[in-house]
C-alpha cells in the first residue's frame, strides 16, 4: 500500500465508507495493482484486514501483494517441479524457448513446400524430388493447418505406422 514517498504501510487498516449499503473499506495490494474491498459490517473488514495482516507478517510486503491462489499455485508448481529436479525458473525458460519457437513455426504445407524446393536446390536427383511430391502432401494433408511446433514424433510415428507412404513389410 503506498504512502507519500513510496513507501509501504505495514499494517492494513479498517476505513468508513460512505455508500448506503458497503459502510467500510480496506485498502491493499494484488499482483501489484491496488485494490480496495468493501464490507457491509465492520466486523467482516476487520476479519479481511486481520487476514492480510496476518498474510503480511508471514509472507512480509512483496508476499502479502500476491494473491492467496496465485501464491497456492506457484506452491503446486514448485512441488511438482521439484520431483523432477527443476525450478520455477526452469520452467518458466523452457515455455518461454517453446512459445517463440512456436511462433517461428510454419503449417505442413508450407514446410513440405519449402522441402521440397530445398531439395532440388541442393540438386538431389529428380526421382527423389517427385517421390517427395508425391508423398508429403499426404502428411500436410494429415496435418492439414496445423503448426510444426506443435506437431509430435509421436503422432508423427502413428501417422508413419497408419499410412501407406511408409515402408511395406515384406512377408517372409
């Protein structure tokens, strides 16, 4: 909560506030953002503020501006990362890596196009190109609209297994 000179209050108080049904307000932080919560009674604004002081005390001035859910979930998070031997940080960087190179990303289309003229640029031979022509459309097909990025091996392994572009098994 901010006061003249940007410094904190480190107690929440209880206010009157004129409105004709909500009678009293407490001012705090959320996310960083201030906010102000109105009750009818004073007992219930005593209760709230008695709560973020609480919030305040234990989790000190940076805490308490955090939102009991949001403090909940990054508590969740860190226990589940932890099994895994990974942080918050962790976390965070890899998403972060995932959803730019999410957003670099191409549909199947346009990469089997640009495969293909990759191809006969590098001067592979024209049975290759046209083998290629003929088969890749099929997985753009199967993907059709869809980003690489999101794209896994997995359903690239089914989609392989499922079609008849991959390789046949010969029976002994």
């Amino acid at each position: 909560m901010a006061t003249t000179q940007g410094t904190r209050r480190l107690k929440f108080t209880v206010r009157a506030y004129r409105h004709p049904r909500l009678k009293f307000v407490v001012n705090h932080r959320e996310n960083g953002k201030r906010k102000r919560s109105f009750f009818e009674t004073r007992e219930q604004a005593n209760a709230f503020a008695a709560f973020k002081n609480a919030e305040l005390r234990k989790h000190g001035i940076e805490g308490s501006e955090f939102s009991s859910r949001l403090r909940e979930e990054a508590a969740e998070c860190v226990e589940l990362l932890t099994r895994h031997g990974k942080t918050l940080t962790d976390a965070t960087d890899f998403l972060v890596a995932h959803l730019k190179a999410s957003e670099r990303s191409v549909t199947t289309a346009a990469l089997v196009e640009q495969l293909i003229a990759a191809k006969k640029t590098d001067g592979m031979s024209k049975r290759y190109v046209e083998d290629l022509r003929s088969r890749l459309p099929r997985f753009a097909k199967k993907f059709d609209g869809q980003m690489v990025a999101t794209i896994t091996s997995t359903q690239i392994d089914n989609w392989l297994r499922d079609s008849k572009s991959g390789a046949k098994e010969t029976s002994a």
